[in-house]
C-alpha cells in the first residue's frame, strides 16, 4: 500500500462522531464532513477547521480515507452504494458502527474489487469520551489497512485493539456489547426486584458500589436509576435490541445455543415495543420498563 497524504471524509457527526470528528480535526488531518439531520455539529466541526461537502460524491471524491459511524448495517450500505462510483482506487473505508458481520464481510468484497479497502473499527465507550479523544477501539482489518488507519484512530481512540482481519471488529463488538447490555438487563431486573422486596434503590447501590460487581458501566446505568441523570449513558434502546438481533444473527450462522443473550435480547425488545423507541430512551430506562411489567411504583 503506497505512502498516502491523508484526506479523511467523515459521515455521521451525531452523538458519537461529532466527537471523533471534531478530534480529527483538531489534531492535524485536513476533514470533509456531511450535514444529515442535524447542522448544529456541522457548524461547530466548520468552525474548527473542517469542510463541507454537499453530497456523497462531492466527499468521496475530496477523501483517501472515509469514516462511517452511522446507526446499522443498513445505513452504511446504503451510503456506500452511493459513493461507489466516485471512490478512488486506494482509497480506505473505515466503518465505526456496530454492524452485521456478514454484511461487513459482504461490502468489503464488493469494494476489494474496484481497489478500495475497508476496516471495521466499532468503538466502545460513551460520547464524553468522543469527546475526548479517548475512546476503545476494535479494529478488524488486513495489516497494511491497520497500519495506514492506526493514525487518525489515534486522534480519538486511546485503546485501539488489532482483533483480527474484517468483520472481527464487528464480532468483537457485538461479544462486547452483549456483556455491556446484559449486565444493564440485569442490573433493571435486580433493581426491580430489589424495591418490590423493599430495598431502596439507596442501599441497594449502598452494597454494590465500591465492591467487586461496582464497574464503569454500573455507574453510569445507576447515573438515571439512582440520580435521575436521564443522560447518564446516552445509547439508545433501539439501538442495543438491534446489536443484541446482530449478536443472534452471528450465533445462528455459527451453530451456537445462546439462551442467555436471547433473554437479554428479548428483555430491550419489550422496552421497545413498549414505547422506549425513541431517540432520547437510553439503556438505563430499561429499569423503568422493567418496574413497570412487575407493577413497580
């Protein structure tokens, strides 16, 4: 892979790109971005230095080196398709979203075959720490691809994790998330139980914080249930049940038996269809849902 002065296009400045963008930026690499739904980032992303591109083509055209971080495999097929006929051969995609590994593995042949690579790099922690530019990363990626990527990760990412070639980013994440979300099915269901045997929420978190079940992920799920903090941890229920259906999907083609995560699964489905399918439920309302379906005031 030749020595490329890097142009970096980026796609999905929400609540975590306008983050990893913004550290882009900031820390050197010339960046293209693209207004959807919101131009408030946008603007600020401008104003540190960034341009914009008016459409999919204008910015695959302006980029060596393209990040996604959209909201599912869908989307970032879609977008794809799109920039398809303008990208450049060498030019390198890096998909930061939690994606379907078989369409990860599906697209990155598609586009092996006009000389474009692509890496998956789903990422781990929260918006704050977008913010600054200390985000984990997984990155699933041949090791030229890795190499050439691994610098503008670094802008943003403080823990960046080779796991293997592409898709493994995508698995990873999809492991990583099932343990994340299946400890927030749990803590909602305890919790529950915990108040209708009449023990506060107080003294609940009393016995758990600063012992060995304490983590980052408990204290930012007990920011909303102990302290009302409704952003405490700003990932959607629509978006965990869609990982949790990518993690089923994964267990099937593989021929695994997965009762626990199909539980945890089946658990942000009915807060979902229960009407925490908005932009603004986030994981820690699961507990809300959950004291409901158990007649919990």
């Amino acid at each position: 892979m030749a020595e490329i002065e890097e142009k970096v296009g980026f796609i999905g400045v929400g609540l975590m790109g306008h983050g990893i963008a913004k550290n882009i930026v900031e820390k050197g690499f010339p960046l293209t971005v693209i207004a959807h739904r919101n131009r408030k980032p946008v603007e600020d992303l401008l104003g540190r230095g960034a341009r914009e591109a008016h459409s999919l083509t204008e910015l695959a055209k302006n980029s060596t080196m393209i990040f996604l971080c959209l909201t599912s495999s869908k989307e970032v097929s879609s977008v794809i398709e799109e920039m398809r006929p303008a990208l450049a051969p060498e030019t390198v995609i890096v998909d930061c979203s939690t994606g379907d590994p078989t369409v990860t593995m599906r697209l990155a042949e598609t586009l092996a075959a006009q000389k474009v690579y692509f890496a998956d790099a789903p990422l781990s922690r929260t918006p704050k720490e977008a913010w600054e530019g200390t985000l984990d990363c997984m990155v699933g990626a041949d090791d030229a691809t890795f190499q050439r990527i691994r610098p503008v990760i670094s802008t943003w990412a403080a823990k960046i994790v080779h796991i293997g070639g592409v898709a493994d980013g995508h698995r990873m994440k999809l492991l990583n998330n099932f343990i994340s979300l299946g400890m927030g099915a749990l803590f909602a269901e305890a919790l529950a139980l915990s108040r209708k045997v009449g023990i506060s929420v107080e003294r609940f978190d009393s016995v758990i914080r600063g012992g060995r079940m304490d983590s980052g992920f408990y204290q930012t799920f007990m920011g909303y249930a102990l302290e009302g903090n409704r952003n405490a941890h700003r990932f959607t229920l629509s978006n965990a049940y869609k990982d949790l259906k990518y993690l089923e999907s994964m267990a099937n083609d593989a021929t695994v038996a997965t009762p626990l995560a199909s539980a945890v699964k089946n658990s942000y489905a009915a807060a979902v269809a229960g009407g925490g399918n908005g932009p603004e439920d986030y994981v820690p309302h699961l507990a809300d849902f959950v004291a409901r379906t158990n007649n919990v005031g």
